[in-house]
C-alpha cells in the first residue's frame, strides 16, 4: 500500500471455534519497514471469553493516522494448544480522508501503541475513545514516579493522537531509558511501554 491519506483503518469479523475452549486472546501487529517477527509492533489486544463464545463480531481498530508508504499486518493468536481456535472472517482496509465525511468511531476504548518506540526525542501515542468524557495520560519513570501529565481534558468519540516531546512537567528533557504512559478515563484504565534512547 503505498502514498495513502491519513486514515487507516482494519475491519475484520472474528469469533471463538469452540464454546468449550472460549478464552482466546489476540493481538493484532504492524510494521512499517519489512515482514521480519523483530519488526512488529502491538497496537490492539483483545481477549474473547464465554460471553461471545462462537458468535462473530465485527471490528474497525485504527492502524495510522499519519502518512505511511508500506504497512506489514500480522494477527497473533496467543494461545498455543491446537485445541484454542480463532475464526477471521471479512478483513479488509479502508482509508479515510479526514474531508467531508466522518471517520469510522472505534469499537471500544483502547490506548494504542506508540509510535516510535523506541524512539527520540519525539513519539506519538493514539487512543480510541469510545464515549465522550475525560481523558487522563500521564508519563512515568521506571521508579514509578510520574514525571509528565501530558494530557487532562475532555475528548469526543474517535480516535486522537498526543505527541510527547519526551520533557517532564518542569520542561526538563527525560533521560534515556524505559518509561509508561497510563489512560485513564472513567471506566479504562491500561499502561504501555516505551523507550526512550538518545
């Protein structure tokens, strides 16, 4: 896929095999230079239980919504017995022109993948939001202290991006290392990973 706009977004159908063996967990990965497994970055995943246990749903998560020229997809099923099945149906990508229409509202609320990572001094991190309401994204170091509130404010349904420019709340730069961002809104809370290398 090369020199598409700014939306990307993968629609699929998935559903568990068996209602005997329904805890199934998948990621969805994506790389944007070659097909090698050290390439793949996670931004989606998702575990089906028995409350939908072998009836099909339907998801649009957000691959990018930044300018691309090549994107590796991969699905992986976590689960290793050959008695654990994920059923994928109806895979397709669309892309969205941020002109005229509305873009596809996300399924669910889900804190993305950053994007570099690892990165400097810059990266992007996306959200879906899936009601309107308060969002907090707040940075930590290792120790667990939080160095960067980097956002605190209301949001509207879809899908919104945040830069941060890897400095604290004292506009200091943070040093090279790993750190985490944390989501929260009312009823989410998820904490990812970066790393910061300089």
């Amino acid at each position: 896929m090369n020199n598409g706009p700014s939306g990307l977004y993968l629609r699929y159908q998935i559903a568990t095999q068996d209602e005997l063996y329904s805890s199934e967990t998948y990621s969805i990965m994506l790389s944007r230079t070659d097909t090698n497994i050290e390439s793949f970055t996670e931004i989606f995943t998702e575990t089906l239980n028995e409350n939908n246990a072998n009836v099909w749903q339907e998801r649009a998560v957000v691959i990018l919504n930044i300018q691309y020229s090549n994107v590796y997809i991969a699905f992986r099923h976590h689960s290793s017995s050959d008695q654990f099945i994920l059923k994928l149906d109806n895979v397709a990508i669309e892309y969205t022109l941020n002109e005229g229409g509305d873009d596809p509202l996300p399924i669910k609320t889900n804190l993305l993948a950053n994007y570099p990572n690892p990165f400097n001094p810059t990266t992007t991190i996306s959200f879906d939001n899936a009601t309107e309401g308060n969002v907090t994204i707040e940075i930590f170091n290792i120790r667990g202290q939080r160095i960067k509130t980097l956002v605190n404010d209301s949001f509207d349904s879809g899908t919104h991006s945040i830069v941060w420019d890897g400095r604290d709340d004292n506009d200091r730069e943070a040093a090279s290392g790993i750190y985490f961002y944390k989501m929260q809104t009312s009823d989410y809370s998820a904490t990812r990973r970066m790393i910061l290398l300089k």
